[in-house]
C-alpha cells in the first residue's frame, strides 16, 4: 500500500513534467486549426465602407483568395500592410476582415462607424492597401468561428469557399515564399 502512495505522485510528477517540457519546445504560430479543409462559416456581415452592401460565404466564392484579419490598432497588421500591398499588385486577391475592439460603455465608448471609416481609409491611405474590401465583422462572430486568437491571421481560402490554410502572424516576403506561395498558385490553377 506504501508503494503505491508513492508512485501515485510520481507518477503525476512525471506526467505533468512531460507536458510542461514539450510545451516549452512548442511553436504557437503552428498550432493546427480546426478549421482546415472545412467551408467558410455561415455569415453575412456588412462592408465596411459600403454598410448597405452584405457579403456571405457565396458571394466571396470563385476565386482563390487571402482572408487577413487585421485591425487599425495592431502593429503588427500595420507593418504588413506595405507586403500585402506588392502581392494585390502581383495579381494576389486579399479580403480584408476587419477585427473590431470591443467598445466599452463603462468607459464613454460608443462604436463610432463613420470614425473607423476614415480611420481605416486614413491608414491604407498611408500605408497601402492591398484590399479588394473588408468586411466588418462588429461583434466578432465569424472571428469566433475561424477561432481567430489575435490579429494579424491570414486564411487561404480556395475557390469553391474552403479554408485550405491558417497562419498566425504577419504575411512577409519569407513567410510567403515559405508557406504561401506555393498553395495559392496551386489554387490558381
């Protein structure tokens, strides 16, 4: 009985030191996304500097794109901005998905649509825009359900409205000849 209270804690000991050891050896950029190879979700959100114009799963289908989440307020997005822009002019279809902060009411904001418009046309003004549009996703629901953790994330999106690849982080000249180049021309063809 003695011997099996002691190996009890050593055996959770042990388990838990292997969790914790691969972890620290773990890149969270790669983590596999459980939206892969599955359709776009269901939505249907507003564009954002067309609001009377409603894009859904079907009418973004027909051409192989990038789906890039991004925001004003993320550096990072911004300082991908000029890359994606050389890409829009290669012949790269890019759709931006707009990543709202929630605005919070405790604090005097109030979601403000004609300052984020000018904002938003401000920024790529400045920085380029490599965007065919964004869609404005105001309560987040599609982010939610591309299980979208932070901005910037990009999605490569086929034809037919399949997600074919995730990728956590900035879209630079070596992620792109890395990770996607090759698929988005595979999807081109």
């Amino acid at each position: 009985m003695r011997k099996l209270a002691f190996f009890i804690p050593f055996a959770l000991f042990i388990s838990l030191s292997v969790f914790l050891f691969h972890g620290l050896f773990s890149n969270p950029m790669e983590r596999e996304s459980s939206v892969l190879n599955q359709p776009l979700p269901a939505f249907a959100l507003p564009d954002l500097q067309q609001p009377e114009k409603i894009w859904t799963p079907d009418s973004i289908k027909g051409k192989p794109m990038l789906l890039n989440v991004w925001g004003t307020w993320c550096v990072t997005c911004n300082a991908e901005l000029a890359y994606l822009t050389e890409l829009r002019e290669q012949g790269v279809m890019i759709v931006g998905l707009y990543y709202q902060q929630p605005a919070d009411a405790a604090f005097g904001e109030v979601f403000n649509l004609a300052a984020l418009q000018q904002e938003v046309a401000l920024k790529l003004e400045q920085q380029g825009n490599p965007y065919q549009w964004n869609i404005l996703d105001k309560d987040r629901t599609l982010i939610f359900d591309l299980g979208v953790t932070g901005a910037p994330e990009t999605f490569l999106i086929d034809a037919q409205g399949v997600i074919r690849y995730h990728h956590i982080g900035d879209i630079n000249p070596q992620v792109w000849q890395q990770k996607l180049a090759a698929a988005y021309q595979s999807l081109q063809e």
